[in-house]
C-alpha cells in the first residue's frame, strides 16, 4: 500500500484486478436511495475512471437515474475475489457531459447501440418479444451509418469524498485502510478490521 493518492491507489488495484480476476473486475455494486431514503443497490459496470471520480452509463428514466436526481449521493463497491480485495466509494454524483456520453456510446457494439434506443429500462414488459420487436422497429430507423445516442441514455460519475480498501489477511486480520476528502486534500486511517 504504498501511495497517498487513492485515486492512483486505486488505479494499481484495478490494473491488478484487470490482470488477476476471471469475472469481469469492472463490474460494481451501485448503491442509490430514493427521494424517501430507501436504499437500493444494483451491479453496474465502470467505464471510466480517473481523479475526477468513477463513471458508469445508464438509462436516464431508470430507477437508479431517478433516485440519483432526487438525491445526488451514491456509494460504490468492488469485490475482487481472487485477489481478495474489496474497494469502497461513497460520494456527490454530477451527469456526464453530453460530449463524454456521445464519446463513449460511439465505442459501443452496434447492437447495444440498438438496445439502449429500445429499453424503456425496468418497466414492466409483456414479454421478449416486446423487446424484440423494439430493436427491430429502431433497427429500421438507423439502418446504416452511426446511430445517434438516446436523449434518454448517458451517464453519471460519482465524485468520492470517502474510499476504503480492504485486503483480506489470514485469520481475518485484514488490512483496512480509509481516505476521506478534506478540501483538496486526502486524511488517511487505518481501521480495525
Ligand atoms: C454485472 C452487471 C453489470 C451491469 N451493468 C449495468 C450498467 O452498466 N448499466 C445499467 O444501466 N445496468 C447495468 N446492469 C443492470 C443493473 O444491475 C440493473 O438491473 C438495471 O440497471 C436496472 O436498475 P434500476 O432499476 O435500479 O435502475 C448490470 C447488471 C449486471 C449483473
């Protein structure tokens, strides 16, 4: 655990994960609440992440797009088991810009691209062949060329006040240590396990 930055310390553990997990070392715990406090969480995935914060793409009428609107706060979670760490992130959650959304959705297979115009996500569906018929009919709208992004898709980075990494050591006597934000700078802790 050698660096003060947590965001370059987490840049080292995920190039790690990315060499040492076989599931995907992208893949996140998103944790939201609604405008009541009700908490849910859901996986996403991480797609960019540097000292501006950690981003992930969604549909912007989804659950989570509209928790995220009531209250802008959101906390993270990466478990990456063969190496037997686990990274924590709490922060403030601001959109993407329109420029880095339509930056990002142009390195998608066609066929996503395809999906994000025809999911309404987490509404109710009467079947796969809704779904089906959905990407055909959008399909028939762009049949060649770029196919332009969804005013409904885009993404949002959550900018971190609180980051914690976790190594597991034998006989649970693990190593935790936290950083939190204070100004432009970051306190560093080491908690019990
Ligand atoms: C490994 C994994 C990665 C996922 N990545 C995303 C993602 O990047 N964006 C997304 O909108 N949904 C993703 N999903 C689906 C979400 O978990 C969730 O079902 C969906 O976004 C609806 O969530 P909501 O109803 O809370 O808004 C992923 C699911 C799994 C299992």
């Amino acid at each position: 655990m050698a660096s003060k930055d947590p965001l370059v310390f987490f840049e080292e553990w995920f190039a790690d994960a990315k060499s040492a997990e076989k599931s995907d070392p992208t893949a996140m715990a998103l944790a939201t609440s609604d405008a009541s406090g009700n908490p849910s969480v859901r996986m996403v995935l991480l797609k960019h992440a540097d000292t501006a914060g950690f981003v992930f793409y969604t549909n912007l009428e989804s659950p989570k797009s509209e928790h995220l609107k009531a209250r802008p706060r959101a906390a993270l979670c990466f478990h990456w088991p063969v190496l037997e760490r686990q990274v924590r992130v709490e922060g403030s959650v601001e959109p993407v810009t329109a420029e880095e959304a339509d930056g990002y959705f142009s390195t998608r297979p066609r066929l996503s691209q395809l999906g994000a115009w025809a999911s309404r996500q987490s509404r109710p569906i009467a079947g796969r062949f809704v779904l089906e018929q959905a990407v055909a009919a959008v399909a028939l709208k762009f049949p060649v060329g770029t196919v332009p992004r969804p005013p409904y898709w885009s993404g949002f980075r959550v900018v971190p006040d609180l980051i914690e990494f976790w190594q597991q050591r034998p006989f649970r006597h693990h190593d935790r240590q936290r950083f939190t934000r204070e100004g432009a700078a970051w306190r560093q802790e080491w908690l019990f396990p």
